[in-house]
C-alpha cells in the first residue's frame, strides 16, 4: 500500500494511557484518572461528522514521565489487537505530552508494515480546566481521521499533523510544544528491509541510553555505562558530531564498546543540522572508534531506532549497517 494514500476511518480505537489530558487533582497534584471515556462522550455527543469510534484504556494509567519500553511493548501489542481482533481501520493515542515525542517515534519503528494511520495527541491542561487544548487535539485528531490520514504514526496537536521521527517537545507552555526540527537528511532508504522488522514480528527489549557529551567528560563514565549491560548507546556529540579527540582514555572506551558489540550512535546536540563525523578530526577519531554517524536523526528517533534493531535480534554487523539508513524518514 502507497503510505501517502489515505483513507477516510469508520471505525477509530482510541486507546487512553493517562497523561495530563485526562488527569484529576490529588492531595498530591495532579494525577491520570479512570472515567475518561464518559467525560469523551458526554463532550462528543451530537457531532455526527466523527466517525464511529471505540475506547480502551490501558493498565496502568501513567503521568507520560513514568513510560518506559516496557509500556511500549504493550502499546504496541494493544494498536495491532485493535485493527486485528477489533477490526478499527484508525489508531488515537491519547498520552502525556513529556514522553509523546518518544513514544510517537518508537511506534513508527515498531510498526512498520502496519497499513492504517495512528494518531498521537493530548494536552497541555487537563480537559475541563479553564483555556485546555484537551477537547480541540481530541476532537482534531478524530475529525483528522474521518477525513482521512496518511498509514503510519503521526503526531497531531493544535491542527497540525507532525513526523513523530523528525518532531521533539521544544516547549513546556502554550498550544504548540512540539515542533519538526531543521536536520539534515538525504540518507538513502534502506528497502528492502528485513523481515524482522515487520510489525508481525516478536520485538525483545532493548537496553538503550543515551550520553551528552560536555567539556572535560571522564572516560569512566563511559566505561561505567559500558559495564552496566547496555546494548546500544546514544552519544550526544558537540556540533557536527565532534569529541573529546585528545583523550586517550575516553577513544580507548569507545573502542571497547564497539569490541563488546555496543552499537554506538552519534548525533548533534545542536537544534538544527546533523552529524558529519569527517568534516573535523575530533569527529573521524570518533568514527575510527567505532561510533556510527546518525546522521540529522531527532534523539527520540534514534532511541526508538535502536529498541526496534537491537529488539529484532539482527545481527550486530546488520545493526550497524541500518542505522546509518533511512527507515520510515527519520534521515530523510
């Protein structure tokens, strides 16, 4: 199926995890909250342009603070159950705003191959409270998919549809915190891809962190990560994709990372541009290390990247070699 076609949805799941949207106060703040679905149809009653839409909610209900890829893989698990077993033609995701951008983006990985459209969405207020954008992103998100929507996982937020691998939280007030970042693209696109890849396919968690690199950063930090267990690491480089390249030690520990099968990521901690580790010695020292380029990849996209490859149980020479590809237009 072309993934630019879309198609009008008649049957949407809308599956609740928590978040601010549907949060109610506590005598400890506010919390996610049962019921939502209830205040959903009391809100939604009369609008007969929506199509006809269902309701799950997840167990446990999180503040998106509290996700994890655990909670992914039950995601993922209850998005295939509600086109497979409950036959919906269209996904909503309601989820907190702090991890959306990471969970938007694992999803597109994970769910490669699967042909309907799943929408991401939420709020910065609860619904309910005075000025919330709760109603307008849920109402948005569903009117979107009547109409129809482009297969795979997008972001919708204040009308706006976003590439959830190319989009990151930029902002903690207002109507707009997610916005596309200016990354540098162009990578070819890797088809055709493994098979392991596909949705169908059993994923494995993945042991994942990530590393910002500041000035003077000590090679045993990196060894302490190296030696805690991880499978893949992100290392948030300076610029272009440069290092400390007059540390030893610090080159000495990449190497040994790569030696133990460490999959080892850069990107760039600017907010526009991309990794190009030949431009600057400080970058090709790094790749003679071992460390792969990420090209213009959103830290959230490569994230979700390295739990699909490394979950797919490909082999570590086959890991390396798709992550400097384009999977579903995270280097595009």
């Amino acid at each position: 199926m072309n993934p630019a076609v879309t198609h009008p949805a008649r049957n949407i799941m809308v599956l609740y995890t928590g978040g601010t949207i549907g949060m109610q106060a506590s005598a400890n703040g506010l919390a996610p909250a049962s019921g939502f679905e209830q205040r959903m149809r009391e809100q939604l009653a009369g609008q007969s342009t929506l199509a006809s839409w269902q309701f799950q909610e997840l167990a446990p209900l999180i503040d998106s603070a509290n996700m994890t890829p655990l909670y992914w893989q039950r995601l993922r698990t209850a998005i295939i159950d509600a086109v497979q077993v409950h036959g919906c033609d269209a996904v909503l995701v309601l989820h907190g705003t702090d991890t959306l951008a990471y969970s938007a983006a694992a999803m597109g990985f994970q769910l490669i191959g699967l042909a309907v459209p799943v929408l991401f969405t939420g709020s910065m207020l609860p619904a309910g409270v005075a000025d919330s954008d709760a109603w307008e992103n849920l109402g948005g998100s569903l009117q979107a998919l009547t109409d129809g929507v482009a297969q795979g996982v997008q972001l919708y937020f204040h009308g706006e549809l976003l590439a959830p691998s190319r989009c990151a939280k930029v902002r903690s007030y207002g109507r707009h915190p997610f916005a596309t970042l200016k990354r540098f693209g162009g990578a070819a696109h890797a088809e055709p891809l493994p098979a392991q890849l596909d949705y169908r396919q059993p994923k494995a968690l993945a042991n994942v962190t990530v590393l910002p690199l500041v000035p003077g950063i000590a090679a045993q930090l990196l060894d302490a990560l190296i030696d805690s267990g991880i499978q893949g690491l992100i290392l948030e480089c300076f610029g272009s994709g440069t290092g400390p390249s007059d540390n030893p030690a610090f080159l000495a520990s990449l190497e040994r990372a790569q030696q133990r099968g460490i999959v080892v990521v850069a990107l760039t901690q600017c907010h526009e541009g991309g990794v190009e580790l030949d431009i600057y010695e400080a970058g090709s020292r790094l790749r003679q290390a071992g460390v792969l380029s990420g090209g213009g990849m959103t830290r959230e996209a490569a994230f979700g990247k390295l739990q699909l490859l490394l979950g797919a149980g490909l082999p570590t020479q086959d890991v390396r070699r798709w992550v400097e590809l384009d999977l579903i237009g995270e280097l595009r």
